[in-house]
C-alpha cells in the first residue's frame, strides 16, 4: 500500500479542469465486486471520485453501478452494500429496499428456455445479420427464466431517475443492433428498465420488453463499449474491465482464458478510437489475485467479499508501484497538459 501520499496536482491554470469519463464493463456479481473494490481504492489512495466524472458508461453490472453512482452512492456506500455492512448517514435509509431487493427471489420461468423467438424478432435479426456482431446474434435468439426487472425494483422505490449528468447505459436490442440508453436519441425508458436490459444476460434472464423492443445484455456487443466516449472531447477515459486480464500471464490459460483474451482484445480496438482523439487512457483489468479471488463464476454472490478485498488490495499496491496514471486521474490539468485544438 501506499507509504506516503501523491504529490499535490500543479497549480491549475484558469478553464482547465479535467474532463473525465468513466467506463464500467460487465462482471456479474463479481464485477459489481470488483469495481466497488477499486473505485473505493482510487478514492483512498489518491482521491479520484468517480462521483465527479463527467460521464458514465455502464455496461450490465456496471450499469447497476454507474446508476447509483450519478445519484451520489459513494464508492464506500459501494463497499459497504457488498460487504453487507452499514451504508453512509445519507444513504442509511435506503438500506433496507436495497436490501430487500438484493435478497428477493428470483421468479423462474423455465419454459422460456425453449420458447422460440417471435418470427417478427427472427426477420429483424436476419435482416441485420451484415451489420451486427455474430455474439450479439446469437445472444439475440436466446432467452432465460429470470426476470431481471424484479431486482431492479429497487431503483424505481427509491426514486431513482435518470440523473442529469451523462449517464449511458448500454443493452442489445434482439435483432443484434447496439442500444444505448441516456442519450437524445436512445429509446425512452426508466432507469430502472434501462440498467434491467444491460442485465439480462442471455439464457439466464429473460429479455426486456421496452416499448416496441425487447432487449437484452449489453455485454453481448461489448462487455466495456468504451467506444461511447472516443467523440466525447475529454480528458481521461477510467476503464474498469472486469472480465478483461491485466496481464495474458497464467490467468490465460484457465478455463476462461479464452473469453478474457477476446475481452481484452476488443477492449484494445476501442481505447485506439479513444486515444486517437488525444484522450489519456487508465485501464484496470483484474489481475491474478483478484482473478483467483473471483473464481470461474461471476454469479457467485458468495465470492462477492473476497472480490472487494483483494481489489481495493491489489489496486492500492498497484498505484504506489507507479501502475497506474495518476497524472491522468487528477481532476486539474495544467497548461502543458491542454487539449490540443482540432
């Protein structure tokens, strides 16, 4: 951990606060884990707050935490809802409808498993087939026994609504086409809906009806869609990928091995677009610790403490060997670090 602490940032000059965005990637519950782990380690250690980005993405469960974070759910009260520990004064009387909505049971519908698709979804699917990415198909012709719409309750009992900030949420639409939520032109929907459908992990929760639509998880596109924010004119882009790799080390050549590998290579061709509009980039991935601490099974709600533990860890060690940017995640730039024009 760190021995002493950063340096203070240069003396700002006037008009030139860092413009940051924050991705959020899918995980499961072990991703939910791993970004309450780091994002309280970033606030400890040097004092970056994703609470004061400039924007959101949040893919499945990282659009659960990208919806409590831009309405002011701090990286402890992240924390403390996964260690199952008391939240923060302001947020205590929340406590017990996330709790009652974190411990509600699921509904099973087991013949949705092999309900077929509607015909009209299959047309629209087909139609689409040149332009959509061949996961996002498949995904699209499957379905599932849970209905995610009943643990996102939650958001909708606490007032939860679509906050001001830019907060996009990103889901799959099941004729294979990307969905983005929380822009001008993306379909109208709850907060609530919108975090429902990023979650609907295919053949485990059933689709999300959503106007003319059904839709399902995000991560069946991208489990980042860090792309969102390559026109976004900022700063910094902070990618938290959960079911990415730090490293292709041994974590490589475990079972999912392979999926990471394709992870992370996605993730590659989207920090290129960002980077090539002059966009800084931090990436956290797990690595072989947090890995280890996560298992095989990112539904695991029972590896969700060990996941916390080893992340807020593992993330402080990794800032004080100099792995992670500081400069970048300092909410002032200086006038030898502006934005080039154009």
């Amino acid at each position: 951990m760190l021995s002493t602490p950063p340096p203070p940032a240069a003396d700002p000059e006037p008009g030139t606060r860092r413009r940051i965005g924050v991705v959020l990637g899918a995980g499961g519950h072990a991703g939910i884990a791993f970004h309450s782990g780091v994002l309280l380690s970033l606030e400890h250690h040097i004092g970056f707050s994703a609470n004061d980005a400039d924007v959101l993405v949040g893919t499945s469960a990282g659009s659960v935490i990208a919806g409590l974070l831009a309405h002011g759910f701090t990286p402890e009260d992240l924390a403390a809802f996964t260690a199952e520990v008391p939240l923060s004064a302001g947020r205590i009387h929340l406590e017990p409808s996330l709790r009652e909505s974190a411990a509600a049971r699921a509904v099973h519908r087991w013949l949705n498993l092999i309900t077929p698709v509607s015909p009209l979804v299959a047309l629209r699917l087909l139609r689409n087939l040149p332009r959509v990415r061949p996961a996002a198909a498949v995904a699209a012709l499957l379905n599932g026994p849970i209905d995610p719409g009943r643990s996102m309750a939650a958001f909708d009992e606490l007032g939860i609504t679509w906050p001001e900030r830019d907060t996009f949420i990103v889901a799959v639409r099941r004729d294979g086409r990307r969905a983005v939520f929380g822009r001008p032109d993306s379909p109208t929907a709850t907060l609530s809906q919108a975090i429902a459908a990023s979650c609907a992990i295919p053949g485990f929760y059933a689709p999300v009806r959503i106007g003319r639509h059904s839709y399902i998880d995000g991560g069946a596109h991208s489990t980042t869609n860090a792309d969102l924010l390559a026109d976004r004119e900022l700063d910094t882009v902070l990618v938290i990928a959960p079911m990415g790799a730090a490293s292709n080390g041994a974590s490589m050549r475990r079972a999912d091995g392979v999926m990471r590998r394709a992870v992370n290579r996605r993730l590659a061709g989207e920090l290129a677009r960002i980077r090539r509009a002059g966009t800084d980039v931090v990436v956290i991935s797990p690595t072989e610790a947090e890995l280890r601490a996560m298992g095989l099974n990112a539904m695991n709600r029972a590896r969700a403490k060990p996941v916390l533990r080893e992340a807020f860890l593992t993330t402080g060690e990794r800032i004080a060997r100099g792995e992670i940017d500081l400069r970048a995640l300092s909410p002032r730039r200086t006038a030898s670090g502006l934005r080039r024009a154009g």
